[in-house]
C-alpha cells in the first residue's frame, strides 16, 4: 500500500491536535443524602492518594437530618476514586467518619449512622 504525503500529513495533524489539546476532565456530580439524625456541617474531598483535605464543600452551607444536596466536584482534575470526610455538628453523638467511593459511577451517596 503506497502512502501519500496528504495522508501522512493528515495523520501528523491529528496527533499534533491530540497532544496539544488534551481531554478535559469532566465534572463529577452526585447527589449527598444525609440519612442521619444530626446536622452535618462539613464536607471534604480529595484524590485518593493526596494527604491532605481540599475546602470543605458546603462553605456557609449545612445538611440538615434528611436533606439532599447536589454536589459537583470541579477541580479539573482527570480522577474518579476520592475520599470523602463527614463532619457533624458539635453536639451530635456522631464521629467524624471518612469514606472512599469512585465518583464517577456515583450517582448518590448517603451518610448513615
């Protein structure tokens, strides 16, 4: 089979285009249900593997008992395992607890006691 300089050419481009314009991670997006009967009042995450906790995602925010949230994980990063810190208000009997779930095959997640 004989190559022509077009198809070679062409070949070149598209490896060019790949490698100077890598895949963009996409956003992880799940659904939080606090199935306890405290008040949740922090959220962390982080790529398994990283030592230390991002910003907690809820800012201001809390996750009442029973409430959902939906979060998104933006941090443009091309990772799917992340650990998870739940952190309830001070006056519950709950432990802090941490978790490690593939977020994107998450679909929801609920915090039980």
């Amino acid at each position: 089979m004989k190559h022509t300089g077009l198809n070679v050419a062409a070949a070149a481009a598209a490896v060019l285009f790949a490698v100077a314009f890598p895949a963009q991670a996409e956003d992880l997006t799940f659904k939080l249900i606090n199935g306890t009967q405290s008040e949740l009042t922090r959220f962390y995450t982080s790529p398994t593997g990283v030592d230390e906790w991002e910003d907690d995602v809820f800012g201001e925010q809390v996750l009442n008992p029973g409430e959902t949230i939906s979060i998104t994980i933006a941090d443009g990063r091309d990772v799917c395992k992340y650990d998870m810190r739940f952190e309830f208000d001070e006056a519950s009997d709950l432990d802090t607890t941490e978790d490690t779930q593939d977020l994107c095959q998450l679909g929801s997640y609920t915090i039980h006691e």
